[in-house]
C-alpha cells in the first residue's frame, strides 16, 4: 500500500489515451470518473489525478488471501468475483453472534492484508449488496429483517444489482430515480414494461430475493481439443487452431460470468506421446491476455520437433467474475469490438462472428 495516495483521486489502468479506467479512488469518482470510462476523458474531468498502473498478480493474490482467511471461518461461501464473496450464515448464533462473527472477520482480514473491507449484512444477497455499497470504502452496515424497504427506498435505482446502461435511461424516462418509486409500482407494470427483468427489478426494489449463497464448485474447468486428420508441422495451422480455441472458450468464459487463473497446453506427437504443461496468470476472461499465456506454453512445450497428432487447451482454477477484458491493457475499442461480438454470438452461435486468426487460409 502506497501511503502517499491516501486522500488523492487515483486513477488505475492504462497510461494511454485510448486506454480505459480499470478502478479509482473515492477522491477521483466525485469528478463522476467510473470504472470503464476512456483515460483521456477521466483525465479530463480530473486533471490532478495521479495514474496507477493495474497489477493483476497482485490483484489476484490478495483476492486468495482474503477467501483463504473467510473459508477458514465460514463453512458456506460464494466468491462472486474477485473482490466479492457472499457468506450464509445461517445457523451461526447457535455458536457466536452472526453480527459479531461477521465484524471480527472483517477487522482479521484488514488486519492481515491491509485493504479497506466493507461489507452489508442482511437477510438475502440483494440487500447484502447494496449495504455493502453504502458502507464503502471501509465499513460495515446492517439492515435488520423487516427494515429492508425502507432502507432502500431513498436510494438511487442504480444501486439495484440488474440495472444497467439500457434499463436505467428507460427507467429515468419514466420518472423513476428513486427505488421507493418501484416499489409503489404495481409488478405487473414492471412485467408490461421489461418482461421478466421487470419483475426480477421489482423483486429486489422490495428487498425480496430468495437465492441461495452457492459455494461456486459445479465446474472446475473447461477445454477443447482438436485431433487433425493430417500429423502436422505447420506453425500456421498450429497457431490458428490454438488460437481459435481460446477465443471460443473466452467467449464461453464471458458469457457464464467467469474467470480462469490458470491455463494448460496438450501436445500429442504422431508417436502417441502426450505433453502437457500450464501457468498461472491473473484472473481474467481476454482472449488477448490468455493468448499470449498459451502461445508461451506452445514455444516452451513444443521442443521435440516431431508432427503434432493433437493439441488442446484448458482453463482451470474457474470463479464467477464479470471482467469480459483487460482494462489495464486493451484499449475502448478492443473491449466495444469483444462486446459486439459477444452479442452476436449469443444471439446467432459462435462461428456468427469470427476474428481473423479463426478464419482459414484460401
């Protein structure tokens, strides 16, 4: 931790103009900076601001530290995604106080990592997540049972999790600004009006939400081989189909809500010989930053020089996560232009759209 950016508007991600903002501190975010938004215009809005550079290994090994430190204590967590987790703790006040149990692990965790921890303790995850919001940067806040409209009632309708860059204007449109507003609405306006999103808006509005906390354990990984019908050498084929294959399964990361920390390369030579070998890396659903990680493998993998019968690669380590790029890296096109293409493809399938190392050679 850096003490001398204590109280400054902090910028953190790319140094270029055409870069995007990765995270910023309270201090720069009251000049209406936000994550996502173009280097050059948050630079604009805050020229004072001091620009950090994003560490994803670090990122990455403190979000480890402080799941490590939460599963030692609590026996049912989710990790939401790498700086979020949600804890049941359901039946804990036959053994401690929940609220109580809840401050001490927050104050264990700053006192062992040094972050700013803030968290929301309620009766169900929507609310959690909103207090947690509310208590931020470094806080605690909890809502009693049966108190949960009313303390989301004054609260801006963009605190509620679902409502976003379309659904907010259409909202704004309507008059509505504030949640109270929603939840004087009748649901079967909010169904009218947004289908099944509406309802779920309105479900959350009123501090209704019944899912479960699910430790994230129904995947652990995810893969693709290819077997050519032809032995081959060729590094252009080769590169291509590995390529190929990491952009299909980022796109499968993207659009279930995942990251991967880990990647692993497959050989299997004419003779049968298979060779594997993996790396870890931040956290990330990029294709771009993933295959770089794999064509590293390759080079080092590939040194017998003999035909290739197969050759896969494999993502591991998967949690739930919402980075569908590399913010510290990719510039805004990159990012709008991985959108896009998300877009068509779960709309028409996968091979709708193809970058242009997937197409084959004529």
């Amino acid at each position: 931790m850096n003490s001398d950016l204590i109280g400054k508007p902090v910028l953190i991600g790319g140094s270029s103009d055409r870069g995007v903002v990765a995270s910023c501190s309270y201090e720069a975010r009251k000049y209406g900076i936000h994550s996502a938004m173009p280097m050059r215009l948050a630079r604009q809005l805050c020229p004072e601001a001091v620009l950090v550079r994003g560490d994803h290994d670090l990122y990455s090994k403190y979000s480890d530290i402080v799941t490590e430190i939460i599963e030692d204590k609590i026996p049912v967590v989710e990790k939401a995604s790498i700086d979020e987790h949600y804890l049941d703790m359901t039946g804990m006040d036959r053994f401690f106080g929940s609220w109580q149990l809840t401050q001490e692990l927050r104050k264990t965790i700053i006192k062992e990592t040094g972050l700013p921890i803030s968290f929301g303790f309620s009766k169900n995850k929507t609310v959690s997540k909103i207090a947690t919001g509310e208590a931020k940067p470094c806080g605690e806040r909890k809502i009693d049972e049966g108190t949960e409209r009313n303390f989301l009632a004054p609260l801006s309708i963009r605190k509620i999790p679902g409502i976003g860059e379309k659904t907010y204007p259409l909202l704004r449109n309507m008059g509505i600004s504030q949640i109270l507003t929603l939840q004087q609405m009748d649901v079967i306006t909010m169904r009218k009006v947004l289908g099944e999103n509406g309802v779920s808006i309105w479900n959350k509005a009123n501090g209704i939400d019944n899912n479960a906390v699910i430790p994230f354990s129904q995947q652990k990984s995810m893969s693709k081989e290819t077997t050519f019908e032809q032995d081959t050498i060729d590094m252009d084929i080769l590169r291509r189909t590995m390529l190929s294959m990491v952009d299909e399964l980022a796109f499968d990361l993207r659009r279930d809500g995942r990251l991967t920390s880990c990647v692993t390369v497959k050989l299997r030579y004419s003779n049968f010989d298979t060779h594997t070998m993996q790396t870890k890396l931040p956290f990330t659903s990029s294709e771009r930053v993933i295959s770089e990680k794999v064509m590293q493998l390759f080079e080092k993998l590939y040194s017998r020089r003999m035909l290739i019968r197969l050759i896969g690669v494999k993502f591991s380590n998967l949690i739930a996560g919402g980075y569908q790029a590399d913010l510290f890296n990719d510039t805004l096109e990159d990012i709008r232009l991985s959108e896009a293409m998300d877009r068509i493809r779960i709309r028409y399938g996968h091979d709708s759209v193809l970058r242009g190392f997937a197409l084959p050679n004529l």
